[in-house]
C-alpha cells in the first residue's frame, strides 16, 4: 500500500520542472536534458559561497542543440568566474566571452554539450544566476546593430555584447518589431550600466526616434520592462568620447496587443462624474434638484480603506510575465506612463516583489525581496513605500503566473499587477508538500491615485513564517499606513473580495454647474434649478493632480419644462374643394380635467369640430390646472379630379379599336368611368365597325366630386361597289383605277375618299365571251353560184370570209367558205 502510495506521489513530482545546482552534489556530474533551471548554489534566493570550485556538464538529450539561455547573472566582477566550454568537460574550447564575470550573460548553445566551471575567490559572494535550458535553435544575441529587426525573441546588448564595454562616440537607433501578428514587443533589462549623465538610452514608443518618447536613461537608472503600444519599440544610444561602461543585457519578447479589461472595460476608480439623469417639470412644478455622482478623492496624505465588490476590472492573465523560475526577488524598475501620488510623494517608476508587493523604492529593483516578518502594518521593517496586496511567502519559481500591464486611457491609465494562482512556499503542491495557492490584483489609478486590492483566493501556508500575510499599505518611512479590518499580519484567508485604498486628505477637486449658456450657476454636488423653459445643465468635476495637471469631466442633465399636456389629434379633410365636410377630433390621455376646448374665440366643452372648411385651424385646450396645449391642423382641399379635356377624332368603320383615353387632351386621371353616346357603360375601347358615332363621357372622382370631358366621335362609313363587265374575246375593261384587263375574273380596286380619307372597295367582274370560227366547202360547175352566209353570191372559185355578229354576244363569228367551180366541158364531134 504505501508502495503504491510512493509511485503516484513520485509520478507526479518527476511532471515538475528540473532545477540542476552548481554545487558540490552535482560537481563533476554530467546530466543529459533539455529542460529545467540552471542555478548557482545558492539557488533561486540565496547567494553562491566562497571559496567554491565546481564543474557540471549539460547535453541534449535529442538530436536538437541544447540552449542556456541567462535570464540573471551578478557575480563578483573580477574575482568570481563562471568558465563556459563547448564540449563535455574543462578540455573543450572554451565559448567567445568567456570566462564570465560581474553582471549579464548571454545565451549559448551547442550541438554537442556544455560544460560550466565556477571559481569563487575567498570573500564577498553574490546572487550568482539563473538561467534556462532548453533544446532547439537558440536565442538570437543583438548587439545594438542599428536598422530595425522583426522578431519576438532574443537578447539586447549594447555593442560590447554581453562581456565587454560599449565604445565611444556612438550613435546608434535600433529598432525591434514584433514579427506576431496582433502582439507587441517588451524589452525587459536585467542590467543597465551607462556613464551617469553622459552616455543615455532613449526608448521610443514607435518604429522610428519620432514616435513618442517613453524615457531617457543614464547611470544605474535601468528601464526596467518596457512594451511598446504599437508593435514597436525603437531605442536610440549616444556616448561621448571618453569612459565606457559594461552597458546592458535585455530579453525580448512579445505581448498581445489587444489585452484590455474583462467584465464592461469599464475600470471602476476613474476620475468621473454622473449626474442626475434627464427630468421633466410640468406646469404646476417650478423647480427641481440636479445631483453629481463623482469618484471623491483627495490629497494623499492620508487615506481610507473601504470594500467595495468584488468585480476585477481586468482579468488575471494576459500581461508582461515576471519572475519566470524565479522566487524572492524584486522586478526591475517598470515605468509608469503616468504620475502617481503615494502618501504625499509623486512617482513614475514602481517595482513588483515577488511576494505580492507593489513598492515605489526603486532601490528594491532586482534585489531580495524578504519573505519572512510578523510585525503590523505600519512598521518601518516591512517593505517600505509598498502596497500589499496580499505580502506573504509565495512562490512564483513552482508554479503559477506574475505580470502586469498598462492599460486604458488617460486620464485613468491604470498600472494592474497580478499574482494568479501562485504556490505558497513550503505549501507549493510539490512532493510530499501540501498545496496551497493565492490568486489576488493590485490596481493603481491614474488621477485619482486609488489603489484597488482584489483577492480571488487568498489560502494559508500556516506551517511556513506562521502563515503571516498582510494587505494594506504603507509610507517610505513605515510611519504611516492602514489595513482593512482583519488583515493586518497574520495567518487569515479570504476568497472573492476586494478593497479600496482612497486618499482622504483635504478633497483635490471642485464640483461645478453650468447653464446651456454656458454660464457658472453653482458649486457643490447638488443645486436647485428653476427653468422657464426646457434647459441642459452641465455638472463638471475639476481634479487638481499632485503634479499640478488638471482633469476635468463633464456629464449633462436635460431639464424639459412641460407647461403644456400631450394631445391626440384626429382629422379628416375636404371631400371635394368648397365641401366644407372636414373634421377635428382632440382628446388627451393626461392633463387635469375638465378640459376646454377653444377655436376662433369660442369654447366648448369636447373636441370635436365638424362643416370644415379648407384652412389652417388652431384649438387651444386648457385644463383644470390651466396648463395649456395647442393644436395646430390644416384641414386640406384634395387635388381636383382631372378628366382631361374635350376633344374629338374621326374614325373610318373599318379601322382598329381604338383607346379612348388616348385622344383625351390635358394630363387626365386614370381610372375614371366612360359612357356611350346612349348614356351606357362603356369599356373605353371604341369598335368603330360596332359601336356608334357621338359622344363619349369620361368621368372620373367620386360622387358629389365628379368631373368629366368629352370625346366626340366621327364614324365614315366605307363602300363596296360591284360592276360586271361581259367583253368578247378581243375587246378589254378598263378598271376604276384606269388599268385594263382583257381576261376574265374578278378585280378589287380600293380608293380613298377624298371627303373622309376613307377606302372604298369597287369590285369588277369581267366576263370574256369568245369569237366564232366556221369554215365550208362548196363545189359548183363553172355556170353555178355560191350563196355565202351574208347572203351573197359567188361562182368563182376562191377562200371566201364572212363576219357576222352573235344576236346573243354581240361578238363577231368568222365563217370561211371554200368555193371550187368545175369547169364545163365541151367537146367536138
């Protein structure tokens, strides 16, 4: 059983990361990872010894280079070394710029393995270093190489790098940007060394030296974590033409862009005002009272706690990272962008400890941040200048996560530092260890200088430093400070609150009200306004910063004076012009009863009014308070139907329908009515070939409003005449248009009438009658006649042709007689 208990235990403690030791346990030892925390003896809160010669050798455990990269490094300069070589002991070459001494390191990295050696001399020891190992391609060292660099990664030297000095008379802008879409560069220095007043660092925040400047530095003055709003952060460097210094050593990284608030991205402690909202006064209410709501505040010399909901205006993740494997430190100096005032002093710099503080001693920047106390806030042996929020030995190396961020808008930027699920020390979830956490905020406004505490979980390490934790705040001497009720030092826990630390001194703003005239009218968060008639009034808040600036903000209140009720209104106008059949009707829903209704001086007790002509109507309606309201309704005379204009045309009987409508003149209405000339309905459509000649009636509008025009129409009748013509055979007919035919049939000739410009059709029958041809023979003796058809007579031989005409055709026949005569013989005897 307690085997079995052993092995989960064990499984779960080889998850955690590694942390390797350079000290006697592990000298001379040879460790195959790519991965853990790579300390001096010391370890992550104490200083190395002296007199210490050890040696450790690290290599892949893969087929990828293994990197240690140095995330802090101070060793005594000059007399402590820290030997790096390229290979699996002290016979390999050793890496350029070693061996290391006095502050910053940069990265290495190599295919095979990496061998460190330390040699501390006899007296004064130091923090010695972290750094990480990991396996894969290796930080990128830049050496202030001026231009600009996209990258999210990486290490920034000045240009001696991470061992020597900077040179003299440089001149150099370097610029990084963020190569991740949508997150934004931070630098953050692990030291700074220039020559103080004479060589400086400019950071800009921008892509080039004309975006805004964020600070000037010089000497020890260290810029701390810097992130760039923009995606880019551009650093320029000058010095001077004598005396160097080792420069600095910087991480990059990058941040989303876009981290803003949780909840309504509103930050509750913002300088604001909120007055009261929009009113209306009737007739019978002359005046009203206006109040503002302001965030009251007031000199920092003393302050008040209160709590207040517990609705943290950002969330716990999604800022700068610190203390990355790292415990009971100090953070470097972070620049504020914005002033704040802290019991009576004014500060743009602040540090963060590692144990869940906040202090304004930029002295603390890097340094031990303690863990151990029990005495109550104020003492001046507790981290002085500090906000607590919540100070207690936790301990961010195993777990969890520190950052901070810059954010909303001025005037209420907002420095948010959070401390998210952090092990407490002794208590840190480990093996064979208990698990205790903490999840709190610290949030400091600007303008106001409020400080917000917002604890999500807040538990107890009671066997560790008594449990003791505090939340509250203290002055630079420890003279000075306040706790809320129950949270001074010791051991307590707390869940889902928060607190709010408001400087009460002597108030540092003015509440003010004006007229829509613009004209002062009052001081103080409240006043009676009287308006005759409907006004806006501004409430302004002044703040007057420690610094000296002023803020002010401003909210409207809208004051409508109602001397008068609403009225209904309904109407209907002229049927047709000069009716005089149009209407009003008023009622009203609110108003004192009984009303009196009033048009053209004289009153009645209702609102109806009937017979009304086309004008302009204005009824004045009195209640009981004699409030009054006015109607004003113009009672319109409709457009006058158009029926178009008379007109007529002319239409032969044979033609198309045609559209009545279209030889109405003027610009008619449509869908009117049309009548025959009998007074019947009539379709509007004329079949000249049906329907009669006369006039046709369109009428369009309604009864008692009807207007008409007439079309008068014409209808020419069309003729068809029939003519027969007999012909014979050899004579021809001449047609009605003058042609000529000589063959039988029948033929259509269409003239036009040029009276009516109507056709007439006239039909020709011809009738063909043909000749006669006879022929005869006759043969007579030379003494005998022929009597031909004419009755004459021939006794020649000969074609003989006789015409004569048919009594029935009266065409000619051709008879043709052939006479032979035979002569008569005589003979002798």
């Amino acid at each position: 059983m307690w085997l079995g208990i052993l092995v989960s235990v064990f499984s779960v403690q080889v998850l955690q990361a590694q942390v390797y030791l350079l000290n006697g346990s592990n000298n001379n030892l040879t460790f195959n990872t790519c991965s853990g925390t790579f300390y001096d003896s010391g370890g992550a809160g104490g200083n190395y010894n002296n007199n210490e010669n050890f040696t450790i050798t690290f290599c892949p455990s893969g087929s990828d280079p293994i990197n240690i990269e140095f995330t802090f490094f101070d060793i005594e300069t000059n007399w402590d070394f820290l030997y790096v070589y390229d290979g699996p002991n002290t016979g390999s070459p050793q890496f350029a710029g070693s061996p290391l001494t006095g502050t910053g390191a940069p990265s290495f990295n190599s295919t095979g393995c990496i061998t460190f050696q330390f040699i501390s001399d006899g007296s004064v020891t130091r923090p010695g270093w972290e750094a990480f190992i990991s396996c894969g391609e290796g930080s990128t060292n830049y050496n202030n190489p001026g231009g600009t660099i996209s990258t999210c990664s990486g290490n920034f030297f000045d240009t001696g790098g991470p061992n020597a000095n900077y040179g003299n008379n440089q001149n150099i802008t370097t610029t990084f940007c963020s190569d991740q879409s949508g997150e934004c560069v931070n630098v953050n220095f692990n030291s700074f060394s220039l020559e103080n007043g004479w060589d400086f660092l400019y950071i800009y925040d921008g892509p080039s030296i004309a975006s805004p400047l964020i600070g000037t530095f010089t000497g020890g003055n260290s810029p701390g974590s810097v992130t760039g709003s923009g995606g880019c952060l551009t650093f320029r460097f000058t010095s001077d033409g004598s005396v160097t210094f080792p420069g600095w050593s910087a991480i990059i990284s990058c941040n989303d862009c876009d981290y803003e608030p949780g909840g309504d991205g509103n930050p509750p402690a913002c300088p604001s005002i909120e007055v009261s909202p929009d009113q209306e006064l009737d007739c019978a209410t002359a005046c009203t009272q206006l109040q503002a709501d302001v965030t009251e505040t007031g000199l920092t010399t003393s302050y008040q706690v209160s709590s207040v909901p517990y609705e943290p205006p950002y969330p716990y993740t999604g800022g700068t990272p610190l203390f990355i494997g790292q415990d009971d430190i100090y953070s470097g100096v972070i620049n504020l962008p914005f002033n704040f005032c802290f019991y009576g002093n004014m500060y743009n710099q602040a540090v963060v400890g590692a144990n869940g503080l906040v202090s304004f001693n930029t002295a603390y920047a890097n340094q031990f941040c303690p863990w151990a106390f029990n005495v109550a806030v104020p003492n001046a042996n507790l981290p002085l200048n500090a906000i607590f929020g919540v100070y207690h030995d936790i301990d961010p190396s195993q777990g969890g996560e520190i950052n901070y961020a810059i954010l909303g808008e001025a005037p209420c930027r907002t420095f948010v530092v959070n401390f998210n699920e952090i092990p407490h020390f002794q208590c840190n979830c480990g093996f064979f260890n208990t698990c205790r956490i903490s999840t709190h905020q610290i949030v400091l406004y600007e303008t106001t200088n409020i400080i917000d505490v917002y604890v999500n979980l807040k538990e107890t390490c009671t066997g560790w430093n008594s449990g003791n934790a505090v939340l509250g705040i203290q002055n630079a001497t420890g003279t000075q400070g306040l706790t809320p009720p129950g949270r001074n030092t010791g051991p307590w826990t707390a869940s889902n609150e928060a607190w709010r630390f408001t400087p009460d001194g002597p108030p540092n703003y003015v509440i003010n009200w004006y007229d829509d005239q613009n004209t002062l009218i009052g001081t103080g968060p409240d006043i009676e306004v009287c308006p005759q008639e409907t006004s806006t009034y501004t409430g302004e808040v002044v703040y007057e910063h420690c610094d000296g600036s002023i803020i002010v903000e401003t909210d409207q209140v809208t004051v409508t004076v109602v001397d008068s009720f609403t009225l209904n209104e309904l109407f209907t106008d002229e049927s047709c012009p000069g009716a005089c059949d149009g209407s009003i009707e008023i009622s009203t829903n609110d108003g004192e009863p009984p009303f009196v209704y009033e048009l053209d001086g004289i009153e009645q007790n209702n609102g109806v009014f009937s017979n009304l002509c086309a004008g302009l109507y204005i009824i004045t309606v009195t209640d009981d308070n004699d409030c009054v309201s006015v109607a004003s309704i113009e009672i319109e005379t409709p457009p006058l139907p158009d029926p178009g204009e008379d007109n007529s045309f002319e239409i032969c009987a044979n033609d198309e329908s045609a559209n009545l409508f279209d030889f109405l003149g003027g610009t008619p209405d449509t869908g009117g009515l049309w009548t025959d000339p009998q007074g019947n309905s009539h379709s509007g459509t004329l079949n000249p070939d049906a329907d009669l000649a006369g006039d046709y009636t369109y009428t369009v509008g309604f009864p008692g409003c009807e207007f008409s025009s007439t079309i008068t129409v014409e209808i020419h009748p069309v003729h068809e005449i029939l003519i027969e013509e007999t012909i014979c055979e050899d004579e021809f007919v001449t047609l009605p248009d003058g042609s000529e035919v000589n063959e039988a049939g029948v033929y259509d000739v269409t003239l036009q009438s040029v009276v009516t410009g109507c056709d007439s059709t006239i039909t020709t029958t011809v009738i063909v009658n043909p000749l006669l041809f006879s022929e005869q023979e006759f043969t007579i003796c030379e003494d005998e006649f022929v009597t031909l058809p004419d009755g004459s007579e021939v006794n020649e031989a000969g074609v003989y042709d006789v015409t004569l005409q048919s009594v029935v055709t009266g065409c000619d026949s051709t008879i043709t007689t052939t006479v032979f005569v035979n002569p008569l013989l005589f003979s002798e005897q």
